[in-house]
C-alpha cells in the first residue's frame, strides 16, 4: 500500500511517500484484548418547594485496553532536532532497513482514558405559563488514544478505523507529547433553557444558550529522519484551544385550531442570534506553517427559518 499524506500547507497530498506491504510489514496480536471501561457516578437530588429542583453529580470514567498500533520490528536511535526557534524536541531515527519494520496491531502500552465530570443542574418545572433548566459542566478528559496525534478538527476515537483509518502509533515519534487532554475536552459547558406564554397572544418563546470552552490543539512540526518527514506534537494537546463558543437559538410559535379537524403550529426560529463566528478548525498546525493557525471552519452563521406543523384529530 503506498500513501502520501495530505499537508494543509500546501493544499494536496506532498507529504513523503510511504510503502507499506501489508504481508510483511503488518502484523495481528492473537492475544489482543477487547478495550475495557469502567464508569461510576454519584449524585443528590434536591427539591426546592413544589416547583424547583437541583442536582449535583460527579461522574469518574476511566477506560484502558485501547487497540493501536506499534512498532515491534524498527530498531531506532534517540537523537534530538532543534527548530528555527530554538524548540528542541527528541527524534527517534530508523537504524535498520525499512523493510525490517513490523507494524502490530495489539494493546499498546500507555493507553488509556480519564475523565472526571461535575455536574449542576437547576429546573423551574412549568408554572404560571413559564418553565426553565440550567446546567453547568466542569470536566477534564486526559489520556492517550488513537486519536492523541490529531488536528484542532479532529475527532476523538478510540479505534484506529474510523472512516478514515490511523496509522498513529506505527512510529515512535507520533508519542512525543501525545499523551494530554483528549480531542473533545471541553472544560467548561453550560447551558441554560427555557420557554414562556407571550400573555394575550396565544404565542410562545422559547431558548437555547450552550456555552462551550475551545477543542484543544497542539502546535505542531516536521522533523526529518531516516524513515521520512515526520509530524511530532512540539507540546502536550490542551496547550492551545479554539475560540470558545457561545450559541443562542430562540423560538417563537403559534399554534392555530383548524375546527375539529387539528391545528397548525407556526414556527419562527432564529439560529445563532449572537452570530457567534468561532473557528472549529485550522488550516495548518504547524508552528513554521505560512498558514499556521488560520481559521478554516466556523460555527454556522445567524439564520432564521420559517415553519408550519400540522396535527389532524380524528
């Protein structure tokens, strides 16, 4: 199998070539384990007079046994690289053939998922034409997975198939600073919902605000070995972040008696009021890029739509 690997940088597939013969240099562990987790929450429940509620809860997940690559076959020899800026980071250089290298696919050493969660939540239950629900989320995921060398875009898997398939892991310089906060660590969320009777009117508004903190990234740079041009994280994942986002939908309905036939609910909603414009993804991660941290992706734009919803009666 040979590959190219896309840079960003440049817009098309430029990265080294690479030579894989899947009947000698790919190998099956036949004692790989199936990958294992164990979750466990506790929480207390509160009701505050007939219509208020709150909760809190701590929720701890921990996960191992993650299937991944490694290299079994390649002997290397620790060196280290120094960028343009002074950063120095370690290489691991191929000192045998490359067709001695044997790429396993088996339990990896070291990987491993975390993840601790507190969790608030208040709730006004409907009364006198009005209902309301608020939560607050403080987390931190940490570990190493298949997905630990991915982009600011990229997402967090634990299995080296997804639709497009890793090869994170076939060479030991994808573990330099891998091990850090996990693609979809988010440690702040909050939400706040909530819907009211416009009086006299017959209509209806409802709420949605999310607060989300930024995915996080690492920066990123080329190094060069024996075995080819090779991307190494320069720093732990979670060292940089995206734009937090903060997004607020609202809705207004109506909803109209059609005689004994049903009614018709019109609807009116507005997406993204605040218009918020946070990147979900970068061009390049690489520190020496000309396109380094440049915003790709972005949270969809303010919209509004308009809607009808029929219900007949028999």
């Amino acid at each position: 199998m040979t590959t190219r690997p896309f840079d960003a940088s440049t817009g098309g597939y430029t990265g080294p070539i690479r030579v894989v013969d899947p009947k000698t240099n790919l190998q099956l562990d036949r004692d790989m384990r199936a990958p294992r987790t164990d979750e466990y929450s506790i929480g207390v429940d509160r009701e505050l007079g007939r219509r208020m509620a709150v909760a809190v809860a701590y929720v701890r997940k921990t996960g191992s046994d993650f299937i991944g690559w490694t290299e079994v076959g390649g002997q290397y020899r620790e060196e280290t690289r120094t960028f343009s800026d002074g950063t120095v980071v370690p290489a691991f250089v191929l000192t045998n053939a490359p067709s001695a290298r044997r790429f396993r696919l088996t339990n990896p050493d070291g990987y491993s998922l975390n993840y601790d969660g507190l969790v608030m939540v208040a709730e006004k239950r409907r009364s006198h034409g009005w209902q309301a629900f608020g939560s607050y989320t403080f987390s931190k995921a940490f570990g190493l997975q298949p997905s630990s060398g991915a982009t600011a875009a990229g997402a967090q898997v634990s299995t080296v198939s997804p639709p497009q398939p890793i090869t994170f892991g076939r060479d030991p310089n994808d573990l330099t600073n891998a091990r850090g906060r996990l693609p979809n660590d988010r440690p702040h969320m909050f939400r706040v919902m909530g819907s009211a009777d416009v009086p006299h009117t017959g209509m209806s508004i409802a709420g949605n605000l999310q607060y989300f903190s930024g995915k996080p990234w690492a920066e990123t740079g080329v190094i060069s070995t024996t075995q080819g041009d090779l991307r190494v994280l320069l720093e732990p994942r979670g060292s940089e972040r995206l734009s937090s986002q903060s997004l607020l939908d609202v809705r207004l309905s109506r909803s109209i008696r059609l005689g004994g036939r049903g009614r018709v609910e019109l609807l009116l909603d507005v997406l993204n009021v605040l218009n918020d414009t946070a990147e979900e993804g970068l061009a390049s991660d690489n520190r020496f890029s000309g396109t380094f941290a440049r915003p790709t992706l972005f949270v969809d734009p303010r919209r509004v739509m308009l809607g009808a919803r029929f219900n007949f009666e028999r």
